[in-house]
C-alpha cells in the first residue's frame, strides 16, 4: 500500500471542542441506562440547604431529550457568563502589556543574567502561583495567564506544555490540597460541622509535599526538553508558538519599561492585597487590569488605536478557551436535569461499610476522584457528596476531617486530568495544546498526586485526625 494513503489513514486526536461534545452525548446516553434518583433536602441550622444521606429514592425517569442537550450548550454558556467574560476581558488588558514588549524585555534580560541558573525562575513562578492558589486568591482566573506563562517558555526556549504547566499546575497544586481554600476547604468543614481551617497543620504539610513533587516534575521535564528538544510532547517545529513574542525585542530596558512592569504587576498584588484583606472577587482584578493595563500601553508608545485593536486581539486569543468553560459545563447540566447524580453516589457509597476503616477513607476518596468528572465545581460537589459523606464517616468511626479530605483530594487531583473542567479545558484552550498530549505529560503526575492523597487520608485515619 502507499505510504501517502497510510499517512492519511493516520488517526488524529479530536479537536478539544468535538471531546467535550462526545463527552455531552455519552452522559445524555447515560441517562437511558441509570435510574433516576434523589435525595431529600434538608435546612441546616445554618441555613444551607444540603441532602439527608438517608432519604434516597427513586423517582421518574427523566431522560436526556434533543432538546435538553441542544439547551444545556447554550445554558452552560450563561451559568458561567461572569468567569467567561473576565478570561477575555483579562486576556485582551494583558496583551496591551505584552504589546509594549516590556515584560519580555526584562525576562530576556533576567534570563541572560542568571545564565545557567536560569531555570530557578520556574520555582519561584510556580511557588508564587501555588501560594495564589492554596489561599484561593487565583484559580480558575489562572487562564488568563497563561499568556505569560507563553511569554516565559518561549524566552527559555521550552514549549506550550512548559507554558501550560508553569502557571496552571502551579496554581492548582496549592489549590488542589489546600488548607484554606472558601470554595473547598470552608464550604466542606462547614457542611461538616467543623470549626473553620480546623487541622490546618496537616493540610499545609500535604500542600507542601504536592507542590514541591509538581515543582520537580515540571522541572525535571523543562530541563529534560532544554537539553533534547526532541524529548518534547509538544516539539516546537510541529506545534509552535503562535506568536514570536521575543520578536523586535531589544536588550536595553528603559525607565520606560520599569514604569510599565511596576503598573502592571503592581496592580496584580494591589488585587492579591485586596483579596486577602477585603475578600475581593474577580470583578476588582479586571479593574486593575484595566486600570494598570491600558495606562501600560500609552506609556509604551502605542496610540488609542493601537491600544483599542491590541485588546481586541487578546479577546480573540481568548475565545476558544473562555467558550469552552461554558461548554465543558453542559456535561454537568444533562445529568442533573435527568436526576442521575445522586443515584451514582449511592449505588458507589454502598461498598464502604464493609471496608476497613483506612481502606474504607480512602476509597472516599477515589470515590470522589471519579465522581468530579460529573461534577468540576469544587462548592457544588461538595452539596451534594458532602452531606452524605459525612454520616458516612460517622457509621464507619471516621474522623470528619478526613472525610472532608478525602471530598477535597478528589475533587482537586482529577481537576488536571478530566475534560469536564472548563478551567483545564479552556487553559488548554488559550495555548493550543491538543487534550491526548496533555493526558500524556499530566497522568504520572496525576498518579502521583493519588497516591499521596491516599497515603494523606489512611494516616487521617490512624492518628485520629481532627
């Protein structure tokens, strides 16, 4: 046979938009198949609205229809309205900034003074952004760094996956084991019924443990592919950087080009200050964007115009990711609106009782692990598993805390991995790497992070964590 007929026979990966909708398709199928079934709601004495954990039953079946999949695209486009707009309206600030070609001018220039040593600027970015993200400062908005991350991969000479995993995996190692994260540590300890950042100490050394394995694991790599590009996932000659953005750049940085980095990083740590101390959302980060971004531009030269049509660009460079979270949500819609959720939880939660107490937590956890590709959101999964974990726990002489770890590791390690989550997906997105690639450069990783959950949540159990 020719060779040129195999080459066109050769199978290529989906888009990322066509695995998202297969992945709509194959959840409607699902509704056919498990029966529907819910929980009985309850007021807290707080309040909230969670599930009595012993009031499940069945109801009518509620099958997904043409109709409810052709609405869920449309209706997970509007639930995540807000989080759309900021990635495209924070994507377009920043790539005034990057339009001034200050920000690359003093990466060059840092990377050429520490010569060898250059390498080190990946721990301290990833630390930085980790810390970000174990306080709960910056997760999903990560996707609208992921520019910088570009930025900073080019100039060393790494590829996309470098820039994806210097800004994303290092936010999401903090936020995944995080010790006092709102949207899933509090929301969870709360559900629970425990005192707020309670066990606090072993949940900052587990953090610290998952973000320096991620740290070398990128390192490793970025080294690895520094030395024998051909090592790459994604080699530079078949998947390169849309943009030369250390193109017409010159060594010599200005006053200029201070003013301009003092502007727009001041204004991220005026926003991380503000988060901190008056628990701001990320509608303040786009006013500092704007505010610091567009005044970046004039100062770097460019007229009205220029600045008007830079930001237009950076919406642009936005787009396919930022839809995407929208997308990736329709999965979570189908499966709702047919009434399938809880019925996976109970018929998964059954085996539990007759496990030993550690094997029977951290198979809470894997429990978890697997359910998140239903549901991504942190706080809504921790509606609807929490409520009935924590009985759970109870009957089988499980320490609460644990079971709160073992909803958090399993709702934040699968985060990296599954096509469900829209941040994920729209990160992927913004840089262009194809999903199959990233399943290859994340899944030892991911396996790792598990095993340390796992090995987390037994030694809960054995020393009675509280």
């Amino acid at each position: 046979m020719d060779k040129n007929n195999l080459n066109k026979k050769k199978f290529t990966m989906p888009d990322t938009y066509v695995i998202v909708v297969f992945m709509i398709l194959f959840v409607a199928l699902l509704t056919f198949i498990v029966p529907a079934g819910v929980y009985d709601s309850v007021t807290s004495e707080t309040g909230r609205t969670m599930v009595d954990a012993t009031t499940y039953h069945s109801v009518d079946q509620n099958p997904a229809t043409i109709k409810s999949v052709s609405f869920a695209f449309y209706t997970g486009l509007k639930n995540n309205a807000s989080m759309i707009f900021f990635v495209m309206l924070v994507g377009g600030y920043f790539e005034i900034a990057l339009a001034t070609t200050a920000i690359q001018r003093g990466l060059r220039i840092a990377i050429s003074r520490l010569k060898g040593k250059a390498f080190i600027m990946i721990p301290v970015i990833m630390t930085f952004f980790a810390l970000l993200g174990a306080t709960g400062v910056l997760v999903n908005a990560v996707v609208a760094f992921i520019p910088l991350g570009m930025a900073v991969a080019q100039l060393m000479g790494l590829d996309k996956m470098a820039a994806v995993a210097f800004l994303y995996l290092g936010t999401y190692a903090g936020f995944n084991s995080s010790f006092m994260a709102a949207s899933s540590v509090q929301i969870a300890q709360e559900m629970a019924e425990l005192p707020l950042l309670s066990g606090m100490g072993f949940r900052v050394v587990v953090t610290c443990i998952i973000v320096v394995v991620t740290i070398i694991y990128v390192l490793r790599y970025c080294i690895k592919i520094n030395k024998d590009p051909s090592k790459s996932v994604l080699p530079v000659e078949e998947y390169p950087f849309e943009d030369n953005l250390s193109a017409e750049v010159t060594d010599k940085f200005t006053g200029r080009d201070i003013l301009i980095l003092l502007l727009v990083f001041g204004g991220l740590a005026v926003y991380v200050y503000g988060c901190i101390k008056y628990g701001w959302s990320y509608d303040y980060m786009v006013a500092c964007m704007m505010l610091t971004c567009i005044p970046a531009g004039f100062i770097g030269g460019m007229n009205v115009n220029q600045v008007a049509k830079t930001f237009v660009e950076g919406n642009k460079k936005m787009v396919y990711g930022a839809v995407l979270i929208g997308l990736a949500s329709a999965i979570s819609i189908v499966i709702t609106e047919a009434q399938i959720i809880h019925t996976i939880i109970y018929y998964i939660t059954i085996p539990l009782v007759t496990l030993p107490k550690a094997l029977a937590a951290v198979f809470m956890f894997l429990v978890n692990l697997v359910f998140n590709f239903f549901v991504s959101s942190a706080s809504g999964q921790a509606a609807i598993v929490m409520p009935i974990m924590v009985p759970m726990a109870d009957i089988l002489d499980i320490p609460r805390q644990v079971a709160v770890l073992a909803y958090q590791y399993g709702d934040g390690f699968s985060n990296c991995i599954i096509p469900t989550s829209g941040v994920l997906m729209a990160a992927l997105g913004v840089a262009k790497v194809p999903f199959d690639k990233w399943l290859k450069f994340m899944l030892p990783l991911f396996l790792i992070w598990v095993g340390i959950g796992c090995v987390a949540v037994a030694t809960g159990v054995l020393i009675g964590l509280q």
